[in-house]
C-alpha cells in the first residue's frame, strides 16, 4: 500500500507520506473506498510545491479509526482525469484543486468556481459572472435569491430552475465570504493571532473549529494537554451543541410559521450561552479554549451551576418537544420534505447530521475519537428518511445525548492541572491533521511545517463543504416555499465554507 | 390548546425589564479600566493579537480588540475589563481607551444628524448585511429581536427588505465579493439613512485586518454613525448603542 496510515491527530515527518504517479494515486484511492464500506474522504487538496502542486488525499477509515496519507506531485496547466467521474464525493474537492491551481480535469462533471478566492489561479474569473446552469424553456422560470437574503444571515446566491411551484433544480453559488483566512494562518505569526483566527472561521463552531486547530498545534508541539483541558474542550463542544441545536429547532419552528415553538427554542438557547458567558465571558466561547494552556478553568461551582441549569433546561425542552413533534400541522411539513437518500448522501459524502438522517453511520466521535470522547464510548444516533423530519428529531435526540455526556463529565472535575506552559516549537518538516465532530459534522485542519517548524501550510474543511451539494439535491422537486425550511433544517455554513 | 398555555406558563417571564441597566450574568469583558501602573510596555504591546493596545500612554482601541483578555491575564494589575457593557460611539476616536481615564463610553450628541432624533426616535428599522462576517455577530444581533433582549419594544427592528429600511448594519471585515452587493443594498435605502458598524470585523477588520480578500473602500466613502465593538457584539451593547443615537433630542 502506497500510503501512510496515522490516527486522529498525529504528526509526522513530510517525508513519510508516499508520493505516488498520479494514475496510481487516483487508482488507489478510488479502490480504498470501493473497498472498504466505512472509508469516507475527509479532505483532498493541493500545497503549492516548486512552481508545481503537491495534492494530499486523506482517506478516512472509520472501522480501524486511521486516516490514510497519500500524495502525487502534478504540474499545473496539465490535464487530468478526475476522481469524481468514479467517485461524486471529490467533486468539490476537484473543483477547488481547479479554481486554486489551474489543474484541467477532462472528464469532471461539474467544473465550477468555489469560492473566487483571492489567491485564484484565474483572476480574469470573477463572483459577478458565475456560470450559471440555464434551461431554454418556455414553461420553466428562474428565481434567485442572495447574495443578500431576507433575515440576518450571511449571503450565498441561489437559483432556482422551476416548474410553476415545483423546483427542479436548484444551484448554489458561494463565495462572498471569502477572508482568505488559510493565507492568514501563515502570515499571522502569533500563537494567539492562529487561535483568534480558528475562533472566527465560524461563529457557530467556535468550539469545533477551535478545538480542531488546539488539538493540530498541541500534537505539533509534541504537549500533550491533561485531562482538565480535554474535558474543557469536550464540553464546550457538547455545550455548543445544545445551544446551536436549540437555536435550530427555534428557527424551523419559525419557517413553519409556529410562533410557541420559536419563541420557547429560542429562550432556551439563552440559558446555554449565558454558562459560556459565565465560564469565559464570551456567550459563543470565544477565548475558551487555548493551545497548552487555559485561562478558564472549570470549578465545582460552575458544574454545579450547570447542573442545576441543564435540570430547569430539560424540563422545559422536553415539554416543548413533545408538542412539537405531535403537532400535526408541524409533522405535514416536516415529514417528507427536502430528502435526501442514503445513496445521495452516500454519493456526495456528506457529514454529519446531513449523513446520520439517511442512516449513514459518520461520527468522528465514533469513529476517530479525540478528548474525552473514547471514554463516552459514543453511540451513533441515526435516523432513515433523510428529511426535514429526521434532521429535526436528529437534534432532538442528540441535545438529549449531550445532556447525558455532559452530567457524565461533570461528576469529577479535576483540579486544574494545568500550569500554562510554554510550548516547544513545532516539529519541523511534518505533517499533522485533526478531525472533530463539531454540532455541524466532521472538521477538518491539517498543517505543514518546514525546515525551522514555521507553518508553511495551513488547510481547513468545515462540514459544510460536502453538505451544500446535499441540500441542493433534497430540495429537487419540493415546492419552492419549502426552500427555507430544507434549508434551515441543513444549518450550512457560508463563512465556514468560503473561508 | 391546554398544553400550549401549560407550555406558555412554564416560560414566566424571560424579558428583561430594563435594558438599559441590566446586569451581566458571571464575566463579561466590557470597557477596560488601564492603571497608571508602569509595566513593560512592548511586552504588553506584543501580546494582542491585533494590535489593538499603543504604548505611551498605552491605550486599547476598542475597535481593534476582540475581547479575548489575554492582555488581562498577563498584566491584571495594568488591565482589568469591567463589566460596563455600553461601549458603543458614534466618534472612532472615542473608542480608543487611555490609561487612568476611567470614563463610560458615550456618543457625542454634537456630531448626530439632527435627522437621525426628528425621523429615528419613535421607530428605526434597519437592514443587516454580513460582509464575510462569521456568523457569530449576525447570531447576536438576531438574538436583540428574541423574547429576552425584545428590541422590537422600542420600534427598532430589522427589515428584509432596504426599500423599507432606515439604515444599513454592517458586519464582518468587508470581503472583495462583498463589496459590490453591499453597495447595492445601501444604495436601495432611501435617504435619510444610518450606517452601524457592528463587531470589530467590521470597525477594523479584526483579526482579518490586511487580508488581501478584503475590500473596505466603501468605509471611506460614507459617514459611520455608530460603532459597536464586540467580538461578537453584545445584544446589550447593540440595542444600548442604538438608543443612544437615535434619543430624541431638541
Ligand atoms: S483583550 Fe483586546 S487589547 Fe487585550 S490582548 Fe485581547 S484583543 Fe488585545
């Protein structure tokens, strides 16, 4: 085998990932995932290399909880085949590899821009002529909406091809978020300038992003953080959770035009965020977590805080809920609704939620698990329509779960063991990739040092990434006044994913 | 329909009554208070992470901290963050706090638009537009218009659509393929219009500040009538910020 198998969060040398051809870089790769049911992609992307690119694959392994590294050194400008034309699930992988690299793949099905970054290979491309898919037809219309949209959210174009009210296509264009933050992770030296900028990729995943690139540094670094950090980390992730879960359900409730159920959500977020206020001062945990270090420790007091306050929590959700998911008017416009199938999913490779409703079985926490995780002994939630529906009971079920992990890790809170120390520098010429499950699905950041341990290489995927191509395909042949609660009920990031 | 007043009564009462003087549950990084303590001075410098801290005498530009409080926990008895939460101004020198001046934060009445009191006071709606914000100010500012913070009260509300808005609210460091579609949008308020700055992506760029994805020239062209620092902004500072400015004056 021609790649280099390592877990969750292990560094190591450059040097030690294979460099294959690339027809035997494509060859291998596609057959380990025809091989293996539980392999899944968790990121594909090219380094810049002497005026040449280095592509990077790294293919999950859920059953043996190992990620396989390969690489093939490819000259841009070329043609090549693609991945995707066997396996979808590379699609926008490929596409970034193009719009970043000026790679020309003869046979991808759908060579899109991704995201216009400021770095694009083709600066004559720009976010105002996106090439569109159009039908000629005198019975269908278009309708497209964004960048801005109506509520406050962030912008992202969508077009629609529809037949009176039914959508037969629908086209996602994104982009307008684009910080170039990837780019900045190398410019800004600083340890805490690298945190600040994890903490800001998403708002809504602070924990996960932040956790993610905590977890890369800190392997790095060869430290390895004590059970009080690791247990800061998986709550704040469980926490954020909850809140973002909660804020969900809220916002579906108001798609549907259910205004208790809005109203009720949304004050139960409150409560949530307000610990996250009174743990580190900040409502969505920026601050929190640090390389080696934290400056907030968790007390008795603050558990026991959180006890009582998950207690009064779950009274009232479990109340709400149940009328919710009873409600007959709430069920006709969930069930059935925005579907995507097993096979879709499968397909498309989508994370996280967005896999787990059409029973595909993907949780890093299972499957690669990282912090306290291993000891949970995570079960896998899972449901099989791949509906509005199932996304909204999803969550349900899963703040009941985190409720459960939660009161299990508070029963002892450590002391705090950790003596903020200062952190070697990390570990020249290697490689080190992190995976967390965030509230969203699998994130991924993977880095590269150089000769003086100076990052040279910084990448991300947030869930997102695969998903928006899942949400695209469930609202085909859904009414078009369901649009806003398909998409609701995916919850994407536009800022995650434009970067 | 017993269970939904069931529901109703188990809620009680979540507003909170008086906005303007609320108090903040647990820590709260708000306005800073800066001794004279002398201490040394590049290191306090060298620790933010978006130079939002000048030596001599050293000053914190609200508009460029993102409240992360490191500056605190290296120098607490130079820095403390107190839990004043209404930090907003409508000067962007305001927003740059000295040392041994322990002040509030307020606007200056002498620079708002007399427009703004005669046609705001009574009801402002605003349009919001997130420039590669991250979500995280856009998720607060939701959070104003919630059963808790209940901004709609004081006829402040956002509005989807800029033909019906008073004043545009911009978050995030203002990407490049922002830029077109957020002039458009304010270009579609009808006059006389308000521009807020909410979060410190939007006020500086943040941490984002000098990424050559950006685009900020539309900052230059136009007059800011409100900054709210946050990272993100709290819905407090927010809806406190925004009474402030639009106070009917005589
Ligand atoms: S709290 Fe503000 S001033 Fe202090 S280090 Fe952080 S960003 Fe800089």
């Amino acid at each position: 085998m021609s790649h280099i198998s390592i877990s969750n969060n292990e560094t190591i040398p450059l040097s030690s990932i294979p460099e294959l051809d690339y027809p035997a870089f494509l060859e291998q790769n596609i057959l380990s995932l025809k091989n293996s049911a539980g392999s899944h992609c968790v990121n594909y992307y090219g380094i810049p290399w002497n005026d040449n690119v280095r592509l990077i694959c790294c293919i999950a392994n859920d059953e043996l909880s190992s990620i396989n590294i390969s690489s093939a050194l490819v000259e841009t400008g070329k043609p090549f085949n693609t991945f995707s034309k066997q396996n979808p699930a590379f699609e926008k992988f490929e596409r970034e590899i193009h719009e970043n690299f000026g790679i020309q793949y003869t046979d991808h099905p759908w060579l899109k821009p991704v995201r216009y970054p400021f770095n694009r290979y083709n600066k004559n491309e720009n976010i105002t002529d996106y090439p569109f898919f159009s039908i000629d037809s005198e019975e269908l219309h278009e309708v497209g909406v964004g960048p801005i949209h109506a509520g406050i959210i962030e912008p992202g174009h969508f077009r629609f091809i529809c037949n009176g009210e039914q959508i037969l296509h629908l086209e996602i264009q994104l982009g307008y978020q684009h910080r170039g933050i990837e780019q900045l992770f190398i410019e800004k030296k600083k340890l805490l300038q690298r945190a600040t900028l994890a903490e800001n990729i998403a708002g809504d995943s602070v924990a996960g992003h932040t956790v993610a690139f905590t977890n890369l540094w800190e392997s790095m670094c060869n430290y390895q953080p004590g059970r009080d950090l690791q247990l800061s980390r998986t709550l704040a992730l469980e926490l954020e959770r909850i809140a973002v879960h909660t804020g969900n359900l809220s916002a579906m409730c108001t798609d549907i035009a259910y205004q208790l159920g809005s109203a009720v959500y949304g004050r139960l977020r409150t409560p949530i965020i307000n610990f996250f206020q009174r743990w580190c001062g900040n409502r969505l945990a920026k601050g929190l977590i640090r390389a080696g270090k934290t400056n907030f420790p968790l007390t008795n007091e603050l558990a026991a805080e959180l006890t009582t306050l998950l207690n009064a929590y779950e009274r009232d959700f479990e109340e709400i809920s149940e009328e919710l998911f009873n409600l007959p008017s709430a069920l006709a416009r969930f069930e059935k609704t925005g579907v995507l199938t097993r096979e879709q999913a499968e397909n498309l490779g989508t994370v996280g939620i967005s896999a787990r409703m059409s029973a595909l079985e993907r949780d890093i926490r299972y499957s690669h698990p990282h912090d306290l995780y291993r000891e949970l002994n995570h079960q896998l939630l899972l449901k099989n329509h791949g509906d509005v529906h199932s996304r909204a009971r999803l969550r349900k079920r899963e703040i009941d779960q985190s409720i459960a992990y939660i009161r299990t890790l508070i029963q002892s809170i450590p002391g705090a063991g950790t003596q903020s120390v200062q952190l070697a520098s990390p570990s020249p010429n290697s490689f080190t990739l992190s995976l967390v499950e965030g509230w969203r699905g699998e994130i991924c950041h993977a880095a590269v040092t150089g000769e003086n341990g100076e990052l040279i290489h910084y990448k991300i995927k947030d869930p997102s990434f695969h998903n928006w191509m899942g949400l695209a395909l469930a609202v085909r042949n859904n009414e078009i006044s369901d649009f806003p609660i398909c998409n609701k009920s995916f919850d994407l990031s536009y800022c995650g994913h434009d970067l | 329909m017993l269970d939904n007043l069931k529901i109703l009564f188990h809620q009680g009462k979540q507003y909170i009554p008086d906005i303007t003087t609320a108090e903040l549950p647990g820590i709260f990084r708000g306005r800073p208070e800066i001794s004279t303590e002398k201490v040394n001075e590049a290191e306090l410098v060298d620790i933010c992470p978006t130079n939002a801290i000048t030596a001599g005498p050293v000053c914190i530009d609200l508009g460029k901290c993102t409240f992360c409080g490191e500056c605190s926990f290296s120098f607490p008895n130079k820095i403390q963050f107190s839990r004043d939460y209404k930090i907003s101004a409508n000067e962007r020198s305001k927003l740059i706090i000295r040392e041994g001046i322990n002040e509030p934060v307020e606007l200056n009445p002498a620079v708002i638009r007399k427009e703004i009191s005669d046609y705001f006071s009574g009801s402002l709606k605003l349009r919001q537009v997130s420039a590669g914000g991250d979500n995280s100010c856009e998720m607060e500012l939701n959070a104003c218009g919630n059963v808790n913070f209940d901004m709609g009260r004081f006829g402040i509300e956002f509005v989807a659509s800029p033909r019906h808005a008073d004043g545009i609210v911009i978050t995030g460091p203002i990407t490049e393929n922002m830029a077109q579609p957020l002039q458009i949008c304010y270009d579609a308020i009808p006059e006389p219009k308000i521009i807020i700055l909410a979060g410190v992506d939007a006020i500086s760029g943040g941490i984002f500040e000098g990424s050559p994805a950006l685009n900020r020239s539309f900052l230059s062209a136009y007059t800011i009538d409100l900054y709210v620092p946050g990272n993100p902004v709290h819905p407090l500072t927010f809806i406190n910020g925004v009474l402030e400015l639009i106070k009917k004056r005589n």
